[in-house]
C-alpha cells in the first residue's frame, strides 16, 4: 500500500488556493457540513498522522457506536482496522479526511462525520474530492462577486481574497 503520487500532484496543484474544501454535499449528493482545513502535504506528515488514528478510534469504544444506525449505503460505522487507511487531512473540528485502500489500489475518500458518529465515503477516488473542492470553491467565488454586487460594493479582481470574504470562508493551510 503507497499513498499515490497522483495525490500528491494535485495537492502542489492546488497547493495556492487561499479556500477550504467546503460542500453542503458529498460526491454522491448526501448532505455534509465540514471544510478541509487542513491538507497535509508530505508522506512523512501522512504517516505520522496516521499511525495516531489507532489511538483517536480505539477498538474498545467500538460497542459504544454499534447501535449507531446507518444512513446509507456510504456510511461505514465505527472503524478500528486503519492498516488500510491513510489521513491526509483534517477539517476544523479535527475530523479526519483519509484515503481508504481497503477497496483495492485506487483508494476512495472517507471522512469521520463527527455529527453523525460515523465514518463515511465522501467520494470515490483522490481526484473526485479534489475536483469536488475545486467546483466549490469556484462557485463559492462567483457566490461572493454576487454577495458583493447585491450590497452595492465595487468588485476588485484580487488574487488573494481571503481577507475579503464573509465570515463563512475558512482559510485553507497546506503544511
């Protein structure tokens, strides 16, 4: 099992963008609330985090979720089998973002829902999430020009316009 180089070209592609990942919904359309805060951008970081989910989900809180009902067919339950699993990033609550390559070399995208006490596919692959993070924060930036046009503000093309936007717009950090 090897994190894929591809994760981490897209990672330096979009390694400047001042936007978290932020979606009202996952790739499949169910509802989430949760931003990527944070992107960890070596495979030292993604090992060392890693390693730690063990301790964050031990096997012996396990029963305490098993009653835990399932929404649907993405929602995985309480996970204590990481050897499988690699985090790459956490949102700002610290809930973790991971790669999950219990499904085979191409790893799908699984996320801890803290509200719903359960661990989820949010996407298939690497580049679903990333492309889905891309079009959300496209469209949050069309949805701030507009947000400034309806309050009479005069639009400023800036290349940097995280110190512009509404309180709901979480600063990304790659580290």
């Amino acid at each position: 099992m090897k994190i894929p180089e591809k994760y981490f070209a897209l990672v330096k592609k979009y390694s400047n963008s001042d936007d978290s990942w932020v979606a009202d919904k996952d790739q499949f359309g169910n509802p989430i609330e949760t931003e990527l805060n944070i992107f960890y951008k070596t495979e030292k970081q993604i090992i060392k985090h890693s390693k730690e989910l063990v301790e964050d989900f031990p096997a012996e809180e396990a029963e305490e979720y098993a009653d835990t009902e399932r929404i649907n067919e993405y929602d995985l339950g309480y996970i204590t089998d990481f050897s499988k699993i690699f985090i790459f990033g956490v949102d700002g609550a610290d809930c973790q973002f991971c790669m999950d390559f219990s499904v085979g070399e191409e790893p799908r995208i699984i996320f801890w829902d803290d509200a719903e006490l359960t661990w989820r596919v949010i996407a298939n692959t690497i580049e679903d999430f990333i492309i889905r993070k891309t079009k959300c924060t496209n469209l949050q930036n069309e949805m701030y020009i507009f947000w400034q046009r309806l309050n009479g503000a005069k639009v400023i093309k800036n290349t940097d316009m995280r110190y512009s936007y509404p309180c709901f717009f979480v600063p990304i950090h790659i580290i």
